[in-house]
C-alpha cells in the first residue's frame, strides 16, 4: 500500500493542484516565483515551523512550480513516515510571489495492540519482535510486516495452514492524536506432519538410506522421539542437498534432483515426492599436488587418505581438504594453518574423467607465513586484563596457529568469568605481503559469584544455610573502600565462606585460592579452614545437649601446577591437610569411645588431565579424568605399640560387658588417636558430540581405602557411602558421599561405610538454552554401582542398577540446580524387592 501511494505520489508531483483565488490569479506550467508563505493545514500535531524545515523548502528561495524542489519537499514528508496524506496547494499568487499550502493528516499512533490465539506466555515476545509498542506509528508497511512475521514464524514450526489477521480499530477519546488499536489473531491450525517421504528415480541407494540422510526431514514414526515429522521447507531445502551428498559418498558425483512436490492429503499431513537422477558411479584416479613445498607429496597424502582406485567420494574429499564442522579437524587446511599459513588456499580441480575415473589436482597456494601484529581483548569490563591476557595462547609477533586460536576460546571458556557461548574470535587487518594479521578476541561477562540461601527442616529441628562464593576475587583490594562494586573483583582469584547451622550442629568453613601464585605461571595456591560443632539429642528435653558434642576442626595447603608433559593438559597438585577429630560424652554407634580425639594428617597427590570443550557448565566434546592417592603417615612402623596384641585383646572381649565395652573404647582410642590410612581414586568422564548440541557422557569411578598395618584395621573415617543425589551435607567422618540416583541416600553402603566402592554412568544431555542469564538443559541416564566392605567381596559385575530423567538449571547467581527422577531397578541390602523411583534435588554440584 505504501509503495503504490508512493507511486501516486511520483505523478502528482508533475501536477500541483492549483486552487483559483479571489484574483483569479495566472498559473502558468514551470514559472518561477519567489517562495512568500508556507501554511501547514489539516489534521497534524507537528509544529509548522518544524515541517517546514524538514520539507527543505525556503521561504525567500527562488522556486518553479511545478517543479523538483516541490517534488523533493513531497518525498522527504513522505519518507519520515508520520503522515498518510500529504497534499501540496498554490493558494495564490501575486506577480512573482508564490503562497504555499501543505495540508497533512499525521499517521495514527498504537493505543494499544492486542495478540490472540496464541498462549499468554508468547504474546510478549511477539509484540517485541514486531515493535508493538504504545506510541508507534501505524503504517500500512507495519501490518504488513507483523501479518507476515507471525505467519513464517509458525510455518517453520510446522504450522503451514496458519492464518494471521491484523485489524486497526479508532480509539475516540478526548486525546487529539490519532490513536487506533490492534488486533492480531492468530489461527496456527493443526502442525503439518509428513506421512511419507517418497523417492522416485532411485536404484542405487534405497528410499530408506536416502529418508535417513535427511537429518531434520522425517516422515512420522511412532517410536522415533529426538526428531519430529513436521515440515519446515527451509530444512526441507537444506536435506535436499544431504540426498545429493548421499549419492556422492556412494561414487555418483552427477546425481541431482530433478523435480520436488508436496502432496497435501488433508490440514494434518502432506506427502514429499523427490524424483532424482543417479548418474554413473565414479572412482578416484591419480590425486597430485601442486604448489607444495612446506610439505611433501607423502606428507599431504597421509592426511588425505583416499588411495588410487576407490569409490570416488566428494563428500570425504571435501573434509579431508578443509573440513567446516569440526575447527580442529586433521585436514590440509588445519595442517598448513596449524604451520602459520594462514593465507594459504587448496583447491581440487579434476583434470580428466575419462571411463569414469577422475584424476584430480589439488592445487596449493601456501603463501607466506603469517604472524600476529596486535592481540587485544574487549569486552573484560570487570575482569582484569592481566587475568585474561595471561590465559591467551597467541601472542604479539608470535606465528599464527589456528589450534592456539581454538585453545586460546577454550582457557578463557573455562575460566568461569565469561559466557563461553559468546567467545569469539575476530581476525581482522590481513596483510598479505606483511605476513601479519590482528587478532581481537571479544568476551561477554557473566556472574561469577554465586549465593547460597536456604532453609529446610531436617534432623529434627530447623536448619538454614548462608554460602558466598566469589570466582573472580581481589584480594588486593580488600582495603580499598572504591573496589566495593559490590566487593572487590577481577583478579580471578576464589573466596568462599559457608555457614550451616540448627540445634543441633554448626559448621562453618572459609576457602580460597590464587591460580596463578606470583602472577607469572599458572601455580594454584589454595587452603581452606573449617569447624563443625555436632551436639548430642537429648530425649528427655528434645532438645541438644550442650554439654555433650563431637567436634572437628581443620585445615588444608595445597599447590597445583599444569605440567608441559605429556602435554598442558595435564595438571599435577599435592596438598597437606589436618582434621582434629575431638569427642566429649558422646557415645553413639559412630565410634567405640565417647571421649577422646583422633587426629587425621594426610598428604594427598592427583595427577588430572581436562581438555573438555568449551563451555565448563555444558562441555560438548573432550574428556576429564583424575587419579588420586591420600596417605597418612605409617605410625605403626615407629611408635612402638603392639597392634597384634591390641587386636587380639579387643577380639577377646564382650561388647555386651559394660567393664568390657569401656576397654574397647579405650584400645580404639589408642588405634585411632593418630589416623592411619591409604586411599585411592580414580574417576573419568568422556564427552562425545552426537547432533547438533546433543551430547553424551559416559563416565567410571573407583574408589579404594586401605590399612598399612593389618592389625591396627580400616580407620572408621574417610569411607565411601553410596547412593542418592551425593549431597554430603552433615558428615563428621570424613566419608565422602557418592551419588546413584534411584536409590536412597547413602542406602547402598553398609552402616560403617563401604572400604571399596565402583560407578559406572552414561548420559544423554540436551540444551534447552545456553544463554548467559541462565543455562538449561534436560538429560537421561543409566547407571549403576555398588559399595564393597573388602576385597573378599569386591564384584565389579554385582551391580545396583538404575535409570530416569531430570533437568539442570545454572544461573550465575545461585550456582547449578536440578532434579532428577530415577527408578532403582535393584532390591536395597536386606531387602527384596526393588526400589522403585526416587526423586533428587541436586544443589551446587555437577555430574
């Protein structure tokens, strides 16, 4: 509408409606005149003087009419898109004076717009994305647009029968603008499914081979779930090519589709016909390359791999010489880039296809080598440069190296600081004759401080929870009253402080960690310092005995420093930790003695390596694993007290006996007064990339507990208790809480803790979104695992057995949340029957 008004527009400008005056005043085609007056008449809110202006017309100028300066006046009004109707009059003349008149009707503004036909929760998002806000002005042009905005929208949903009507309705009031208001109702109908796909044409490669090429195109099945059948062209166009892709895998570089139709059979479904030409089968004749001198002919055909003689394969060729989807991917392309020839070019041409045998060149370009000139980071508004810089793997006059580039998003994802998801690289200022090339890499900050607030009701009475965690600390500027934004921040550093407390227990702990000690190479420096207070239940008073309380205190050094070999990857840490274990009337079934004190000074070494991609909360591909070894000191090889003897005094005694159960708590207090242990970890997680942003993840864990001094036995702390949603909140032991979903907590470990345990989990995870405001995303599971006393015991093959669903929810503030849903297939010990579905909250932690 608005282009034909403008077309009218085009043509009254060569004619000016001349009004006749009182004078009966002369109007001649193409006089000048000078421009006396300009009224501005009809229904406008505009100031004259404003219109005026923006008309460019001039009063005093020199004008012809009809003439290009009305003509331009007209257009400029026009294109502001404030006015409906624009009307140009002579209203007199006088000798070579010229009186104007502009009459305008303003344009309406939206009152207010009104969506049906669609659920609450999109209408706002609608009417953001097609700018129906308050105020707007209502053009012809703005209809349009929003009628067909709804309808495409819907339509690559797969509701192809969707209807949109747009109404405009005056609103009368004692306002003078023109107001109107909108109604925009929607009909989406039903959602199109495909019934069938059909190929015609085909001998080579079945209807079912060419159906599964088509990724996102599907005809209905019912037990298919990741896809739906719906159809939506734009993907329809894209699987068209992935069928010809089919036929080049297969040798038959000629194939094409001739012809494609759809079949509506009713408002549900539609039936696809693709009638396709195969072409004859080729091979792959002589490959030489030309150009190269970096490497050798040998060299570019070992990452080539296509032998003389085979099926010829475009689709392979393709990737082997610069494969897209995978940025790291082992081609010419990466292998030269990884070299610094970033200006290089590889290009196959074939030469000859004589008795369906292509011989092909693949012609190189290398170019010169390429090197950085500047490197710079943008977009670290809080985090500081150093912070950032320090994680970068290119630098300036350095060679350019594509996988340095990829490694480079990869540290700076991991960090935590930024959202991973919007991590890009920019490579900008090519100088080919240089050899240089700039490089900016532009970051968005994310919330890296989480809150832990809650409160719940368990143990018998209330308990509440304040945790802080800071990931991108300052230390340096805790006495600078300015760096309170709101605390000090951006030197990448972590503090954590965590309070817990009821009537029954307290704990509070304090950690924090430098990862880079002295600020030159990546050495992390961390120690943490902790207290729990635990108080007796009184049965009488239902209430905490004050005076009867196990309490534990303790504090950790530790240094982890990334290793260059076997390569940086890799991460060795040591740390040295101490737990003062101290009883005072508590006899419980915990411990043997109910006054006394056991001392826990441990050393433990872990060798890790985590080269998992690139976001930490959603890793789509690489892998993580750790090994681990905390050792006490071997007391019994040096303080001279016969274990032999105290074991075979404490067997001979009876529990029953009130004399006797006092002397066992006195030889376990001599055992136990100095900890004596060994344990080992292993754990390792693999990521794999499916389709798109659907991952699976499968991982194994081990765990082992062992005594130097047989005699002396397992220490009663430090074991593995299995089951649940491995929240290991309130445990004094030292245990370590091991998750299995579908089945109670910490139910699959005997009541003293299992010595062994073994996991293993597979896992099927998809985004819902990965913004940075908040990251979601659905999975399913199997696992299965079991907990043993000792080795005696030990069946890897033995077990507990479960599967269900659940959701995550990361948002920076408050950390990971989730729930899951699992059905233990497995009976609990003692038990014989299964265990059925359990339901787990997951707080502050990843699996």
């Amino acid at each position: 509408m608005k282009t034909y008004i403008k077309s009218l527009l085009i043509a009254f400008t060569l004619i000016v409606s001349t009004v006749v005056t009182a004078q009966q005043s002369d109007f001649n085609q193409g006089k000048r005149y000078i421009l006396e007056d300009i009224q501005i008449t009809g229904n406008t809110n505009f100031n004259p003087g404003t219109i005026i202006t923006f008309s460019r017309l001039k009063i005093g100028e020199e004008i012809i009419i009809p003439g290009e300066q009305i003509s331009n006046a007209i257009k400029k009004l026009w294109d502001s898109n404030l006015f409906s109707s624009i009307d140009v009059y002579l209203a007199k003349t006088e000798g070579d004076k010229a009186y104007l008149e502009i009459n305008l009707i303003d344009l309406p503004e939206l009152n207010e717009a009104t969506i049906q036909g669609v659920k609450k929760g999109k209408i706002e998002q609608l009417k953001k994305d097609n700018n129906l806000s308050k105020g707007v002005k209502v053009t012809e042009n703005l209809l349009t647009t929003t009628r067909n905005y709804i309808t495409n929208k819907y339509k690559k949903d797969g509701f192809l029968n969707t209807k949109v009507t747009v109404s405009t309705k005056e609103v009368i009031d004692s306002i003078e603008k023109s107001r109107v208001n909108m109604l925009v109702y929607i009909d989406k109908g039903e959602k199109v499914k495909i019934d069938k796909i059909i190929f015609n044409g085909n001998e080579k490669i079945s209807d079912k081979k060419l159906r599964k090429a088509m990724k996102n195109t599907k005809q209905k099945n019912p037990i298919r779930i990741l896809k739906r059948s719906k159809y939506i062209k734009e993907n329809f166009e894209e699987d068209k090519v992935s069928v010809i892709d089919a036929y080049k895998e297969k040798g038959y570089r000629d194939a094409r589709i001739i012809s494609d139709s759809i079949v509506y059979r009713d408002d549900k479904t539609v039936t696809l016909y693709v009638d396709v030409e195969e072409g004859e089968q080729y091979k792959f004749g002589k490959i030489t390359f030309v150009g190269n001198s970096v490497y050798s002919d040998q060299q570019l055909h070992s990452i080539l791999k296509i032998n003389e003689g085979s099926t010829y394969n475009g689709v392979e060729l393709r990737k082997r010489i610069a494969d897209d989807s995978k940025p790291d991917a082992v081609d010419i392309t990466n292998l030269y880039q990884d070299s610094g020839y970033l200006f290089s070019t590889i290009n196959p041409v074939e030469i000859s296809a004589e008795g369906n045998v292509i011989d092909m060149e693949i012609r190189i370009s290398e170019g010169k080598p390429a090197y950085f000139n500047n490197v710079s980071v943008s977009g670290n508004d809080k985090t500081n440069d150093h912070v950032v810089y320090r994680e970068l793997r290119t630098k300036p006059g350095g060679l350019y190296r594509k996988s340095d580039v990829i490694r480079t998003i990869r540290e700076l994802g991991q960090l935590g600081f930024f959202d991973a998801q919007q991590l890009t690289p920019n490579m900008k200022n090519f100088n080919t004759q240089d050899g240089t090339v700039d490089i900016e890499y532009q970051v968005v900050e994310r919330g890296s401080s989480q809150i832990e607030l809650q409160g719940g009701y368990g143990g018998g009475g209330f308990i509440g929870t304040l945790g802080l965690s800071f990931n991108n600390f300052a230390i340096k500027d805790i006495f600078k009253k300015e760096a309170y934004k709101p605390i000090p921040s951006g030197d990448g550093q972590s503090l954590a402080l965590r309070l817990q407390a009821s009537q029954f227990f307290q704990t509070y702990s304090f950690s924090f960690s430098e990862p880079w000690l002295g600020g030159k190479r990546p050495v992390q420096l961390s120690t943490s310092l902790s207290h729990t207070r635990q108080f007796l239940f009184d049965p009488i008073s239902r209430n905490a005995d004050r005076n009867r309380r196990f309490n534990i205190t303790g504090i950790s050094v530790g240094i982890a420093k990334r290793l260059k070999v076997p390569d940086d990857y890799f991460q060795l840490s040591q740390a040295v930790a101490f737990q003062h274990y101290n009883l005072k009337n508590y006899n419980t079934g915990l411990f043997t003695f109910g006054d006394g004190y056991s001392n826990n000074l441990s050393y433990t070494v872990a060798l890790t390596r985590n080269n998992t991609r690139t976001d930490p909360i959603y890793p789509m591909g690489g892998s993580s694993f750790s090994i681990s070894a905390k050792l006490s000191l071997p007391y019994s090889l040096f303080n001279d007290v016969d274990y032999e003897a105290l074991k075979e005094e404490r067997d001979g005694l009876d529990a029953t006996d009130a004399d006797d159960l006092e002397r066992i708590g006195e030889i376990d207090q001599e055992r136990y007064n100095w900890l004596e242990f060994y344990k080992v970890k292993f754990k390792g997680d693999w990521y794999t990339r499916l389709v798109d942003k659907l991952v699976f993840k499968s991982s194994i864990e081990f765990g082992f507990l062992g005594a130097y001094n047989q005699d002396r036995g397992v220490i009663p702390f430090e074991r593995f208790f299995l089951g649940g949603d491995g929240l290991g909140n309130f445990a004094l032991d030292g245990r370590e809480v091991v998750q299995l979903r579908g089945y109670p907590n910490q139910s699959l470990s005997s009541q003293d803790g299992g010595t062994i345990y073994n996991k293993f989990s597979l896992e099927l995870r998809y985004p819902i979104t990965l913004g940075a405001q908040a990251k979601i995303y659905g999975l399913t599971f199997l696992e299965a695992g079991s907990s043993y006393d000792n080795f005696r015991d030990y069946n890897p093959f033995a077990l507990n057995r479960s599967a269900g669903a659940g959701i995550r929810i990361f948002m920076p503030a408050f950390g990971l949340l989730g729930i899951d849903f699992g059905y233990g297939f497995d009976a609990l010990p003692g038990q014989t029957v299964r265990n059925g579905l359990e339901t787990h909250f997951i707080i502050g932690q990843q699996f």
